[in-house]
C-alpha cells in the first residue's frame, strides 16, 4: 500500500464551526469531516486529529468522535495507519464548494405573488403586519384537530389503504355540501362536491376540464392575480371587466367579449376592492352566461368573515340555469397549511372534472379528510368560526385606530380579511409599499392589480392573523412619516 504523507491542516478549532446541539452529534460531525474532505479543504494524506483532542476542542464525547472516525473509515474517507493515527484517503472524491445561498429578493410588485400577496420566492419570510392571506392560529381548534388525527391514527380506516375516490371522502364531502347549502345557500349535493388542495387547484381542475387554449375568458378588473395566473398560464385570452362600485358589470363584459367562455368573479367580496355584486348584476351575469353556454366561475374566498347583517346568498344559489361553477376553502377559515379547498360542479361538467383530478393527482389525502369531517360534523367548525370572526374584527378595528391620520380613504369592510385604502392624488403605491415594509408594515400596491382599466394607486391591507396590537403599532409606525413618502 502506498505510503501517505502527511499533509499540513489549519487549526481544528477555526476549521469546524459549532456542531448543532440537537441530533446525533456523531452524525453532525461526520457529516462535517466529509465535507471538508469532499470540497478539499483536506486534503488526500492530511491528518486528521485524534479522537480524544477533537473530541475536546469541539466540546463532545470521545465516544461521538470516534464514531464519527469509524464511519469515515468505513466509507472509504479515511485510512487508519497502526501507530501512527489517521488519515485523509489518498483517493476520495472531490465535490465543489456549495455556492452561497442567493440573497433574497427584496419585496416587488413586479415579480410574481404568492396567495398570500407576498412574492414567490424559495424561502417564505415571516409576514409582515398588514400582509394579506394570514391566518391566526386557534389554541382550542388545534387542541381539538390533534384529537381527531389520534382517534383515527388510532384506529385507521381501511380507506387509508387504498386508493380512493378522486373527488375525496365522501364523508368530508358531505359534511361540505351540508355546510355550503346551510351557510351560503349553495344548491348542491355530495356527489357535486371535489375536494381539492385549496382553491388554486380548483381553478386549474375547472380551467382544464371546462376550457381550452385559446378562450377568452372575463375577468373582474382589478383581479385576484393568482386566479390571473392560473387562467393566463393555461393559454386563455384575458378580457378585463371594470369593477365599479357595484362589482363587474355584465354589460360591459358581453359588448367587449360576447363570445368568451368564461367568466371568474369574486362577487360576495370583491377581490380587491372589497365591493359586493347586486342581485340584478347577478342576474344579468346568469342570463348572459345561460344564453352565450358559458361559465361562471365563483370564488366565494373569504365569504365566512361578515362582521354585519346576514350572511349573502352565494351566487350560485340564485343559479337556475346550472352555469356556475363554485369554488371555496378552508385556507381562510382555518389555516392555509390544512390545504383543502373544494369545488361544486354542475353536472354536465362533472365527469370531466373527476377525469382531470384522478389523473393528476388521484384522491386527496385521506387522514386529514376524516379528521376534518369529524371537526364539521361535530360542531367545531361553527364554534371555531365565531371565535374567528370575533378576532377579525378586533383586529380590523385596531389597524384602522392604527390607520388614523394617516391621510388615506379608509373605510370599516363588513366583510373579509383586508382593507382598501385610498391614496392622496399623485401617490405611487408600488414605492409607498416599499418603503412601508422597510418600515416593518406590509401593505399591498392596488395598482398592479389592474388588467386593462387605467390603474388606481391604493393599499390593499390585510387583518387577519395578527395580534391586534401588533398591527396598530405597525400601522402607527408607518404612518408616522417614513411610509407615505412616495
């Protein structure tokens, strides 16, 4: 065997950062000796420390290091010579340094959004005070939720153990359909009912069951830009309706795009700009879709937050003709990370729907199903619904005391999680929000929300998910001068 020389290293100490305290630190610093092996910084015939100095310079059991040299030695990373200690192999392979992990983008209007108005990036940042599609996290609902994933991990279902239906449990759908018809007046039934991993996912189901590239499709303006990237990403061609103060006007929509295929409307809570679409829009929005054979794509999206009078009636309900299609989720009402969502299809879209889901994503996934049906059908939905509305409007209400002086155009919602604000004459939204979140507030620019109308500078503000005090401190601090000089 060929002999190996010995070849100078640096200073241990410098060389090894601090090994994490959790975990098997014979694994952690394994997997650092190979590193440094792997990128060079040992090179082949270096010698390495001994077990009882490593293992004293870097604060561990001698037991950890020399479990750390055994796995070296048995992977091939080290040679261990009689007498003489042990050594880098002569024949290791070499990796490249890992290239620094890029900066993170700073915040943009311009780059592409995330459903919580945030920007997509690899690494979601902790939300801002005021970033809107947050949820607050529930003590008694988690505390509940973590009983009903034990009963059924206790006792599994045989439903877990194969594959199911594509529109999911019909359990779960259900308890949906029951909820639908009982709170928002939706007609339907379970077998209507496709659960799905929240609403974008029903957009993308119905966009590619329902359409195909090439169709014009209206859409409200301004508009829910994730819902524009679902229908612009499938190749249809986007009609942008004004959204005035009585929501999307039929009327303008048909004399621009008789012919479209399509319709997406956000009309109990417009999305941004918080208006609600009157009944004779409705109706007219109906009678147009009836007679053109088109679609209506409902997003009720927030529609459990109404903080007065009774709750609307969705559109879909006032549908005789069959043409909408009705989307929801639970991402608002309880948390995004449950990811279920849900979609009512009419029946003549049904089949193709089912076809689209069991091809691209089989069946949701069971164990969160069941526990979540239980939570519906025993009441805790409705229970867990009255404490959140009751935050939300604790919360609105303090951003809006936060707000005060500010010298924007605000206004209560009695609906939904966000606030509009308007803007002094000759404000540019987009720098406004810039320097806001620099200022540690996390509002939302109106004005790139626009398709084709002329764009309005505004603020779109969200309530919901953090504590009260916190936001009207944040407010407060943005307000104070550093945020509206744009």
């Amino acid at each position: 065997m060929a002999r190996i020389e010995q070849t100078n290293v640096p200073d241990w100490s410098a060389l090894i950062p601090v090994l994490p305290q959790s975990g098997p630190r014979r694994v952690a610093l394994y997997a650092e000796l190979r590193r440094l092996i792997e990128t060079g910084a040992l090179p082949p015939g270096a010698k390495l420390p001994t077990t009882r100095d490593l293992a004293a310079r870097l604060g561990l059991s001698r037991g950890a290091a020399v479990a750390a040299f055994e796995m070296l030695l048995a992977d091939g990373f080290a040679q261990a010579r009689v007498g003489a200690g042990t050594y880098v192999a002569a024949q290791v392979p070499q990796i490249a340094p890992a290239a620094p992990p890029p900066q993170a983008p700073q915040a943009s209007e311009s780059m592409p959004q995330a459903p919580d108005g945030g920007p997509q990036a690899r690494e979601v940042a902790q939300p801002l005070p005021g970033t809107i599609g947050v949820a607050a996290p529930d003590a008694r609902t988690f505390q509940v939720f973590r009983a009903l994933l034990t009963r059924h991990l206790a006792q599994p279902a045989p439903a877990h153990f194969a594959y199911g239906d594509p529109r999911g449990s019909l359990a779960l759908r259900e308890e949906v359909a029951a909820y639908l018809r009982t709170a928002r007046g939706v007609r339907c039934h379970a077998a209507q009912v496709t659960l799905t991993s929240g609403s974008q996912q029903a957009l993308d189901l119905v966009i590619r069951a329902a359409l195909a590239p090439g169709d014009k499709v209206w859409i409200e303006d301004p508009c829910y830009p994730m819902a524009r990237a679902a229908f612009a990403g499938a190749g249809m061609r986007l009609v942008g309706v004004p959204v005035d103060a009585e929501g999307l006007d039929p009327a303008v929509g048909a004399a621009r795009a008789p012919e479209a295929q399509a319709v997406y409307v956000t009309p109990s809570h417009q999305f941004p700009l918080g208006v609600t679409l009157p009944m004779s829009r409705r109706l007219a929005l109906i009678d147009w879709a009836r007679r053109a054979g088109a679609w209506i794509i409902e997003d009720d999206y927030d529609s459990e937050f109404r903080f007065a009078g009774p709750p609307l009636t969705a559109l879909q309900g006032v549908d005789a003709a069959g043409r909408v299609i009705y989307v929801g989720t639970f991402s608002k009402a309880l948390f995004p990370g449950i990811r279920v969502g849900y979609v009512v299809v009419p029946e003549p879209l049904l089949d193709a729907v089912i076809a689209v889901r069991n091809r691209s994503d089989r069946f949701p996934a069971t164990l969160a199903e069941s526990a979540l049906a239980a939570f519906l059908r025993e009441g805790h939905f409705s229970a867990h619904l009255r404490r959140a509305r009751r935050r939300a409007r604790i919360a609105r209400d303090a951003l809006l005391e936060g707000l005060d002086g500010a010298g924007l155009a605000v206004t209560a919602p009695d609906q939904g999680l966000h606030l509009l604000a308007g803007l002094p004459a000759g404000s540019d939204d987009v720098v406004i929000v810039a320097a806001a979140r620099t200022a540690g507030f996390g509002p939302r620019a109106l004005s790139p929300l626009y398709v084709d109308a002329p764009p309005r500078a505004g603020l779109v503000i969200g309530f919901s998910g953090f504590p009260p005090e916190d936001l009207r401190a944040a407010a407060r601090r943005w307000a104070a001068g550093r945020g509206l000089r744009g």
